[in-house]
C-alpha cells in the first residue's frame, strides 16, 4: 500500500513518462468485495480486453505489446492484490522497455476504468490523492492523548502518551483547594505541552497540511493555547469523540470532518481565484489559457473540476505550445484536456486540487489557477 508521499512521487514520475506511439494501458479498479465476498472487476477487464485489442491489426507491435500488458495485469491481480485492498492502479506499456507500474489502496476507487493512450492517464489517481490527504487526529483527555495519522483511506502511524491521571479532591476546602487547583492546572499544562512537542515532530515528517482535536474539552482548551501558529493553522475542527472510541469510528467521523472542511475551502478558494481573474491579478481560467501558463511554468495552483472528463470526454486538438508531449507524436494526434491539464501540473510542480462542486467551475470551462507569476 502506497503512502501519500510515495504516490507524489509515483505521480510525478508517471508524469515524465515520454509519449509513445505504443499503446499505454492506465487500468482503474474497485475492488471491494460484494456481498458474497467476491471481486467484481473480471468480467469488466475480460471485456474491455477483448474489445480494444481487436482495434490493433495482428502481428502488429501494437498488437504484441498490447497482449502482453493484458496477461502482465491479469497475472498481477491474480497473484499481488491483497484481500484488504479497495481499489487498485495499474500502468503498463510493454512497447516501451516493459513498462509496468501497479498500486492498491485501502482507499475506493468507485469505478472500473480502462484507459488506452500514448501515456498514462493520470487524472483518476490525481483525484484520489487530492480526496485522501494525510492529516493527523488528536483525541485527549486529561491524562492520555491518542495521535492518528491518516492518509489515503488508512491509517499510517499511531502514537499514544499517557500520564498520571489527577483525582479529584471533594474534600479539600479553603486556600488548599485554590493550591490543589494550581497543581492540576500545572499538570494539565504539561500534559498538552507533551502532546504538542509530539505534533511538532509528526507533522513535518508526515507531511501533514490538517489537524482535526477532538476529546475533553478541559485538556482541549489547555491544547489549543499551546499550539504553535503553524500548527494551529492547520486545525479544521473539533468534533466529540471518546477517548475509547475505535480506530475504525474515529477514521469515519474524521474523514468526514474532512469533507466538510474541503466543501467549504472549495468555495472559497475557488471564489478568490475567481475574483483575482477578474481584477486582472494572478489568475487564469478557462482550458487554453490555464493549459498556457502551466506550458510557461506559471501555475502554483490549479483547479480541476470533478466533472471535467465529462465536460471534455473525447480527444482535443491542441497546438503543441500548450501540449508539449505532442511533440513526440505523429501529426493531428490528440489529446484529453483532463491529461494534458494533470500531466503538465505534475510535471511542473503546480498543486491540483480537485473542486467537488461543479457548479463552482462552470463558468469558467471547469478549470481555474492560481499563478506564480504573470508573464
């Protein structure tokens, strides 16, 4: 199973994958299984096998490389892709020195796809990546604090402190109740401080961009006036959890606090990016001027809408200024704007984050970015 930071740089790596007039295979599986515990994905695959390789005349190179990647992703799913996996990426062009790259997920992948190309189609697994990303979850009390790392659907790292649980005292009255008081609040504020030195280290060796505080509220309060700027940037909610509650529960409620929190971003993010265009700022929208500055190395952010292969399903002609891989194709080759956007992105450093709200980037072709630099 991938890691986030492993899949950044699988991306980026598939993304430099030089076009080739072989066929290139990106095979997009949900392999969760059904109520009888079985796959469901083999029936489509022999499908879809069968129906594209009789569009290659036999014999041909294409042909050849085209059977072998069928048996070699047949081969790995029957041998490799474990019982717990709920999605799976493969990428094979064997025209191209054996090329093979295979991923699976704890996370779902909610549809089956095959893609036939000149390169891998990288749009779905961007999207995963971009639903997915690694955050860290703290429940406390006063006393023992929990710390989840989570990130494409799983757990990643768990760490657990535990100090020496403070009892009440019913009984003490006057000035010693004030003095016990201090004592407790002193302990309180260790106990939050230790927990803090631990989110210090976590978070910028996991790579983590949100927090999510959930648990008592007395050591919660104590927390959050610990917490570094940088780290309190980073918290996007509190929920109510129990200090006992399962992994499995505080996955759920957590990735949905998530989600919430993407809903609203999304929005307003998308409405800055947005405006900026408007003033004639750091922004471009619209499929040609965006795939432009990403050719130039302008984008810093660009926003993907999650409709945007249905707005663009087929092939587009573009001039190969926008399109650099074209240039390693024959003439009038086409290419899907959703491949051409995500491709150069990766390609370029420009981070993509994926709008779920359609009607957000309606208006402006279904995709915006944010730039570095006007040229």
């Amino acid at each position: 199973m991938p890691t986030p930071s492993t899949l950044d740089d699988a991306l980026r790596e598939l993304a430099l994958f030089e076009p080739t007039t072989m066929p290139v295979l990106s095979v997009y599986l949900n392999t969760q299984a059904d109520q009888h515990g079985r796959d469901n994905f083999e029936p489509f695959l022999r499908k879809e096998f069968k129906a594209r390789g009789r569009t290659y005349r036999a014999g041909s190179p294409e042909k050849q490389s085209f059977e072998r990647d069928e048996k070699k992703i047949l081969s790995w799913l029957q041998n490799e892709l474990r019982p717990s996996s709920n999605g799976a990426a493969l990428f094979a062009c064997s025209g191209a020195n054996d090329f093979f790259e295979a991923f699976q997920f704890e996370a779902p992948i909610q549809a089956n796809r095959l893609y036939v190309y000149h390169q891998p189609h990288l749009y779905t697994l961007a999207k995963l990546r971009d639903k997915y990303p690694p955050y860290a979850a703290v429940i406390a009390d006063t006393n023992t604090a929990r710390i989840f790392v989570f990130g494409l659907g799983r757990t990643l790292n768990t760490e657990t402190i535990v100090n020496e649980k403070v009892r009440s005292r019913s009984q003490i009255h006057g000035w010693w109740l004030r003095r016990y008081q201090l004592h407790v609040e002193n302990y309180h504020l260790r106990h939050a401080k230790e927990v803090v030195e631990q989110l210090d280290r976590i978070v910028p060796e996991e790579g983590i961009g949100h927090i999510i505080l959930a648990g008592d509220e007395i050591i919660l309060s104590v927390l959050r006036e610990q917490l570094t700027p940088p780290l309190l940037a980073k918290v996007v909610d509190v929920l109510k959890l129990d200090i006992t509650a399962g992994e499995h529960e505080v996955l759920n409620a957590t990735l949905e606090a998530m989600r919430e929190h993407d809903a609203r971003t999304d929005a307003e993010r998308v409405r800055a990016m947005i405006d900026d265009y408007r003033a004639g700022g750091l922004a471009a929208v619209g499929v040609h001027d965006v795939l432009a500055a990403l050719a130039n190395g302008q984008v810093d952010t660009i926003f993907v809408s999650t409709d945007l292969e249905q707005m663009y399903p087929g092939e587009e002609q573009l001039h190969e200024a926008i399109a650099p891989a074209l240039k390693a194709l024959p003439e009038q080759t086409g290419m899907r704007i959703s491949d051409a956007l995500v491709t150069r992105a990766e390609q370029t450093g420009a981070r993509i984050v994926f709008i779920e709200d359609p009607e957000l980037l309606t208006d402006v072709g279904g995709v915006g970015a944010s730039l570095r630099y006007r040229l």
